[in-house]
C-alpha cells in the first residue's frame, strides 16, 4: 500500500435552492480534512442544473475539486425517484483513488474520518472496505443524534476488523439494530472492487444497502467507531415528499423486487455457497415492501399524508393526473407475507408503547 493512498471522495449533489447552507457545509467538512490525499469530486446533478457558479457565489470553496455538471435535474425529484442514478456512476467512472467513498451534499464528516479510516487500511491492508459510525444531524433544530458503542446482539464492541460477510449479516439480518445504522451510510471502498459491480451497484436500489450486498460481503472490512459521519435531516428534503408518494401509488414494490433480485445474483456470483443469506437477502426486500404498504396504508386510512407538505396531493400521480389509491394492491403485498406482517405490526406498537 502507499504511504498515503489517494481516497476519492465524491459529494452527490442535489436540490441546491433547498439545501443551500447545507451543501457548504458538505464541501468545507471534506475540505477541512486532516487526511490531505483526496481526490474531491462535486457531482452536480440536481436542482438548478449547472449550480457550480451558484456554490461559488455562495462561498464554496471549490478549488482543486473536479467538477461534473449535469445539465438536467437528475434526482428526478417529480417523477418520485430520489436515488443517484446516475450522479453516482459519474463519480465512480472519474475516480482515480485507491479507494472510494460518496455522500450525499446534507451530510458531513469529521475532520479526521479519512485519516482514522487509512490508519485501519494500513494496519490491515487486506481489508476491502472501511466504516465509522453514522449520526444523525437535525438542520431545523441544529441537534445531533444520539451515540451509542456499536454492539452485536450479544453486546460485544463491534472489533476493528472482521469479515465482510459477518459485518452485513449482524447489520441486515439481527433483530437488534445495534451494529450500524444502515440509511444514508457508505462505506470508504476499493475503488477496483467497486468496479466489479458498477453497472449495478448505483444504477438500481439504494447504493447503502447494495454496497453491503455486492461488495463488503466479499472481504474483510475495518471499523473505527471514532470516525464520525453526521447524516443530516432537514424539512427540505424532497426525496421524503417522494418517497411518500411512491409508496402512496405502489410504484416501489417494481423496485423493491428489481433491487431484491440484483442484489441476489451479485452475492451469488462472489459468494455462491451462502445460500442461506441469499434467503436473508429476499426476506429483507419482502419486509421492506411490507412495511412500505403498511406505511401508504396507515396514511390512506388515517389522512395522515404528508402533512408538512403543502404541495402534495394525494389523488395525483407526479405528472398532475387523477389516480385511485391502489387499496388492492397494499392489500396484496401485506397479505402475502402475514408472519413479516405481524411482527412490523407489533414492533410498531411496543416503541410506541415505550415512547
């Protein structure tokens, strides 16, 4: 290994007119960086397109990024799909660093995430992927999450290094949500590895849950729980508006079932004698559909939809045109898997109860 390998590290921009303060924030944490050896990468790709003048206006310090515009609003934020589609794939096809690492431009990092994170691929050079802890950052009230010593369900400290198929089986697979927070949390990644998988791995599903799927599952994986990432929530984040509504109209189950299936034949590619997580894998992707029907119906029957967000309207599609909430459909994929049902059901009930 290099005395310093080169991290490339890319911000996926969109949404800049809501997000403004936010996306400063993003680009001065990575510039901020105590690890120096990092190849910075802004994806431009959202809302307004061509907003590299607009960041700079705005105080950006940008020199010595790379930058890549899109002319057009790739987070397609009116058709519902709020993935990187394709900023995602940018960033990997002109990364030139050893290893690779995205965020979203609401988040942001500690100074010293990348300099902890190599200290671990140094010591432990076989390791293909390395991980801090990820926090929630609340924008409208300026609080952080809380923090807690990532355990597995036993309540052993999750240890530096392990393998990569133990970390995604005690993150995705244990009851106990203890090991890792999953949404909104990229590992640091070879970037060769990566490569393997690119015409998958940020095309279709969400890149935090494939990214355990098709690449951290086929090596050793290093973890520092001093590494900080802060995942930011915000009012103005338009994929939640999104989300809602492609729940709302069932569109997601097409996706859940591509992704499902994906995620299945990488992991069987590289790791064809786990057949028993190859079954975790499907069943993770069922619970997931479910609970999305239970969240569009709980909505639908409760008139809870979407109340902080005065432009939707739930009768609509994305396109302005009348559309029947599809009961049946819900109906279907609830009843289709009644156990998974049950259990969502009830796990909802005891932390309201709790709370």
């Amino acid at each position: 290994m290099p005395l310093d390998p080169i991290i490339t590290v890319a911000i996926l921009s969109g949404e800049v007119n809501s997000r403004q303060t936010k996306i400063l924030k993003s680009i001065e944490s990575i510039n901020n960086q105590t690890y120096k050896s990092l190849q910075k990468i802004l994806v431009n790709g959202g809302n307004p397109p061509h907003q590299t003048e607009l960041l700079q206006h705005l105080g950006a310090d940008l020199s010595g990024w790379i930058i890549i515009d899109f002319p057009i609003d790739t987070m397609e934020i009116h058709r519902g799909t709020s993935t990187h589609k394709w900023t995602g794939q940018a960033a990997l096809n002109a990364a030139s660093g050893e290893y690779f690492f995205s965020m979203n431009d609401d988040d942001f990092l500690e100074i010293d995430f990348f300099e902890k994170i190599v200290k671990l691929f140094k010591k432990y050079p076989s390791a293909i992927s390395g991980m801090g802890v990820p926090i929630y950052y609340y924008y409208d009230t300026d609080t952080y999450g809380s923090y807690k010593i990532p355990t597995d369900k036993n309540g052993n400290i999750r240890p530096e290094y392990e393998s990569g198929l133990e970390v995604t089986k005690k993150i995705f697979f244990e009851k106990s949500q203890t090991y890792q927070r999953v949404i909104g949390f990229q590992p640091v990644s070879k970037t060769s590895k990566l490569r393997d998988v690119s015409t998958t791995f940020f095309s279709h599903g969400f890149p935090d849950t494939s990214s355990y799927f098709q690449l951290v599952s086929r090596g050793p994986a290093v973890f520092d729980s001093t590494a900080l990432m802060y995942w930011g929530k915000h009012s103005s984040q338009h994929n939640l508006r999104a989300s809602d509504r492609h729940y709302w109209f069932g569109s997601y189950k097409e996706d859940f079932t591509q992704y499902s299936k994906i995620n299945c034949e990488i992991f069987k590619t590289y790791l064809p004698s786990n057949k028993s997580e190859v079954k975790k894998i499907k069943k993770y992707y069922k619970r997931l559909l479910i609970f999305s029907s239970l969240l569009a119906l709980n909505s639908r029957f409760s008139h809870k939809v979407n109340k902080n967000e005065l432009d939707y309207k739930s009768n609509e599609n994305y396109n302005g045109e009348p559309v029947k909430f599809p009961v049946a459909l819900h109906l279907r994929i609830v009843l289709g898997g009644p156990i998974l049902a049950s259990q969502l059901i009830i796990s909802n009930l005891v932390k309201r109860l709790n709370h």
